[in-house]
C-alpha cells in the first residue's frame, strides 16, 4: 500500500469518510444519560451512552429534533442492557451500536431503518430473537455474527447483499429465510452455524463467498432455486450452473461413499472439508483441478486416487485427513506422481504431502527432493523420525506442526533442514561425517532468552554451514500500530532482492491458531482482527529463483493490541 502524504490522497479519504459517517453540525452535547450531535439536517444522532439501565426506551424526540440515528458504539459492552426499544424515527444503525450487550434477548429493528452498520449486535449471546422490518436494505458485515442463542431470523424483501461473517458462529441457527431479492453471499456469512440443517439458495443469486457453509457441522442439504442462473444444487450438493465445479458438499451428510459426476471438472477450496463420515470418493477421470483444503479434515477417508488428467492440486488438499494411507495417482498423469502413498510433483523434486495415517515410525525424504511443501507432513502423529537428505533446499510453512516435542529430524550439518529445525525449536540429529555427539534437544518457543541452540561436532575442526546464496535476508525493523477499529497497521525495513514477504500473526506468543499474509510491499493492513485483544507479529522475507522460494529468518515478534 502507497503511503497517504499526498494531498489527493487525503482529500479522498476526507470524502470517503463522508460517506460512512452522517455530517455533523455541532459539537456533541449530553440530554440525560445520552450524549448527542445534531445533523446537517437539524435530526439528532444518538453519540453515547452513560447510564446502566437494564431496560432502554430510546426517545424519539432530543430538544424538540427527531433522533433519527444510533451512532456507533453507542452502547458497546453495555452487559446489563436487556430489552431495548427503538423509536421509528430512527434510520440507521450505526456499527458496533449494541455490541457484546451480553444480557440482550430480543430486538426489533424499526420499519424506517435502512442501514445497519459492521458488527452492530456482535457478540450478543443471549439474543434470541430479531425482528427485521422490510425497509431494510443493507446489512453490514458481522452484525450477527457469535450471537450464540439467535434460532431463527428471516431477511427482509429488499436486502440485496447477506455481508461477510454476518450469521457466523450462531450455532444454534436452525432455520434462515433468504429472500429473492439476495445477489450475493459474502464470505464466511454461515461459518459455523452448527445448527443450520438446509438452506436454499434464492434465484437472484450470482455471487457466493469463500468458505460461507464450512463448520457446518448439521448441514445436509444446499438447495438452489431452479430458475437461478449462477449455481444449481444436486442431492443437496452446491454446483455452478452447469456442474463442472463441486463447490461445497455438506459436512452433515451421513453418507460414507461419494462419486463426482463425471462432466465434474473442478473441486472448489474447502469443499468436502470436515465431511468426516466420507470413507471412500471416487474422482472421475476428467477433473482438471482440485482446490485448496479441498480434503482437509475428511478423517474417514482411507485412500484417494487422482486421475491423470488433473494438473492441479491446491495447498493442504489432504490436510488433517486422520485416516488417509495413500494418495495414489493414476499412471499418465505428467504433473504428479505418488511413491508408497506420497504425494509428489511429477519429477519428485517437490514432497507434497506425507498421508497423515499411515502407520510407519520413520521416513526417508528421496533424495531427489529438493523442496518440502506446506503442512506435508502436518500432525502425522506416528512418526517418530525423519531423515532430510542435503538436497532440501526449502521447507515449507508448518512442514511439522503440533509435534514439536515428538518427532526427531535427521539432517545435515549446515542444511536447510538443521536452520529450519533450530528456528522451529525442533529436536534433530546430525547425521554424516559432521555430525555431532548427541542429540539435540529443542527449547520451548516462549522462552527467548533460551532458544539458542549450540551445536558440537566431534571433528573440532570449525564447519562453516552452506548458507544458500538465495535466501533473502532477516526483516528488521518491524512496526505495528492500530489507528483503526479492528485492523493493524504492520510495516518493516525492506529487504534488499526479496520478491515479497509472509506475515504470520496470531492471538499467542506460541502462534497456535496463526494466519498468514504474503505481500510484495513491505507494509500490510491486518484486518477483521477481534476487537481489544492482543495480536502477535512477525514478517520473514522470501525470495524466488530457478523455480524455488527461499525463505528468510522470521524477524523478532511484535505484539499489539487491536482496537
């Protein structure tokens, strides 16, 4: 992102801010346990609020003005607010309004109102009920969003829009009423919604968001509207229209065997991911592609075949699968290959992934691989060592997560396997003509000023290790600020020849739960971050070359807490 010094810049963020927030004529001033300003258009907006009522009558009138907005954050974290009137005049609602009212059980929103702002009644536990009136137009995003008690909801004749994570984690969500008048499905807008059993996608419909049915956990059936245009549904499964792409199957479904159609083309991200009662899928000859976590978590699924026709298989594909022994490829394929269940690149320079059930204790990374992907070998709890051979030159993200303390690396004095071991405070065993008198045991991450690992060869000759020329150097230098609600500002040094950096950040010093970012800049706005609590930072650079990445140190973690 381009820094914001420049006058244009500034004038457009003035006139975007216009946009979101009503012009106001005058200072704020108190009525009451209310604070309040009044509008360009002589009506009042609702600025704050003092009191610790546990039963609120709005007024309509302030000084003879009609109040015709709730501002934001009005009553943010009022805990003992439990029933709420809102008068008609008002029209909107602005974000964070009512949010964590913890003891709030039921609201009716006016028949004037039109807006309702981001996260207005987020984390509202004990909401039951809500009543939406047709003027309704928009609905921000995560306005529902962790209402754990919400049952049933219908969306008003007028919403177009359903924003992202706005019924997410409302896991007692049985029944949801979208009206025809819905375009699109933002993302994440029913994640975890454990309750829901079937909902039907309406014909106006053109757009559906990442990852919106996932964590589902009672979801059978996803019916589409026949006349929509955009997707189609079989036997419950979500389809585009014509059904070459598989975009979600439904975690509920109890059926232990699935066959894609075979006019089936491409499996979207995450779409079987959880379905955890599938044993067995059978992948018709003809599929181009298969998306990102595509499989993830199908602990039922013993063995998978990929057909040869599939040049694409997305990052974690069959990640967390507890139960898979071998992916195997048919003969044919040119893009990947399988070797006693593992997967491969075609020419076997790149690990994929290791099946997470197989039983064997020990494995031997051929030595024609030369890079160990993402999550490869991902919580395969059984193993309990593993020999790296020199020609590593890259290992990805989380190639070992959860077992530190368990499984031992065998690698080369000076290889990437040993920098990659030291840095993830893994145990690990030099091997060859350097290596050392015992093993090496790890430190636990949260201690720093015990993380430094000291490495005696038997042969006292000092060994240099082989730094690859291509590794870009450690980010220093790293910044983080929150200057807005929810998101934080991270910016660091840039590192000379790098093609662009990877941020992890998290809500523990451990990175347990952890996302990541990839940028080409050096400065990135985290967003949709939870409001008052504390985030852990850091940024490594990477660098691509004679088609490999090269990672560098991750820098030193920076914690902040977010607004």
């Amino acid at each position: 992102m381009k820094k914001f010094f420049s006058l244009v810049t500034a004038l457009i963020m003035a006139i975007s801010l216009v946009g979101i927030f009503p012009s106001v004529a005058a200072s704020a001033e108190t009525s009451g346990d209310y604070e309040y300003t009044v509008l360009e258009d002589g009506t009042v907006e609702i600025t704050g609020y003092t009191g610790s009522e546990t039963e609120i009558e709005i007024p309509d009138e302030i000084e003879g003005k009609a109040v015709t907005s709730i501002g934001n954050k009005v009553f943010y974290c009022c805990e003992s607010l439990e029933s709420i009137i809102i008068p008609d005049s008002v029209t909107n609602i602005g974000s964070y309004a009512f949010w964590a009212c913890h003891s709030l059980t039921s609201i009716e929103i006016p028949n004037n109102v039109t807006d309702i702002g981001e996260s207005a009644f987020q984390y509202c536990i004990s909401l039951k009920s809500v009543i939406l009136h047709d003027s309704i137009i928009n609905i921000g995003n995560s306005v529902f969003s962790d209402c754990d008690s919400l049952e049933s909801i219908t969306i008003p004749g007028k919403v177009t829009s359903i924003g992202g994570y706005v019924f997410m984690n409302c896991n007692r969500l049985t029944s949801i009423t979208l009206p025809d008048s819905v375009t699109s499905i933002g993302d994440y807008a029913f994640y975890g919604c454990s309750g829901l059993k079937s909902l039907t996608i309406p014909i106006g419909v053109k757009s559906i968001g990442e990852n919106v049915f996932l964590q589902c956990s009672n979801l059978t059936d996803i019916n589409v509207n026949s006349d929509n245009t955009q997707y189609s549904s079989d036997n419950g499964i979500l389809f585009n229209y014509d059904k070459t792409e598989l975009i979600q199957y439904p975690q509920g479904k109890k059926e232990t065997a699935y066959t894609i159609p075979e006019n089936v083309t491409s499996i979207g991200d995450c779409a079987f991911t959880f379905c955890e009662s599938l044993t067995s899928i059978t992948i018709p000859n003809g599929m181009i592609s298969i998306g990102r976590n595509a499989f993830t978590r199908c602990n039922g699924l013993i063995s998978v075949t990929i057909p040869n026709s599939v040049i694409s298989i997305g990052i974690s594909a069959f990640l967390y699968c507890d139960s898979l022994t071998e992916i195997n490829i048919d003969l044919g394929n040119k893009q990947y290959i399988s070797q006693d269940g593992v997967l491969f690149n075609y020419d076997k320079t790149e690990l994929i992934q290791y099946p997470k059930g197989k039983k064997q204790t020990t494995y031997t990374v051929p030595s024609s691989v030369k890079s160990i992907g993402d999550g490869a070998f991902y919580h395969c709890d059984n193993l309990e060592s593993i020999v790296i051979p020199n020609s590593v030159i890259n290992m990805g993200e989380d190639v070992f997560e959860s077992y530190y303390w368990e499984i031992t690396i065998k690698c080369y004095k000076g290889s990437c396997a040993e920098q990659y071991a030291i840095e993830n405070g893994m145990k690990y065993e030099l091997i060859g003509d350097n290596k050392t008198s015992s093993t090496i045991s790890p430190q636990k991450p949260n201690d720093a000023s015990k993380n430094k690992i000291t490495v005696s060869p038997i042969n006292p000759k000092k060994i240099t290790p082989n730094k690859n020329p291509a590794k870009p150097a450690k980010v220093v230098n790293v910044k983080v600020k929150s200057k807005k609600t929810r998101k934080l500002n991270v910016s660091w040094k840039k590192v000379s020849g790098a093609t662009g950096y990877e941020v992890m950040y998290a809500k523990n010093n451990k990175f347990k739960g952890k996302k990541t970012v990839k940028v080409k800049k050096n400065k990135v706005t985290l967003k949709r971050l939870k409001s008052k609590k504390k985030y852990f930072v850091k940024v490594r650079a990477y660098k691509k070359a004679n088609g490999n990445t090269y990672y560098g140190k991750w820098s030193k973690v920076v914690k902040k807490k977010a607004k």
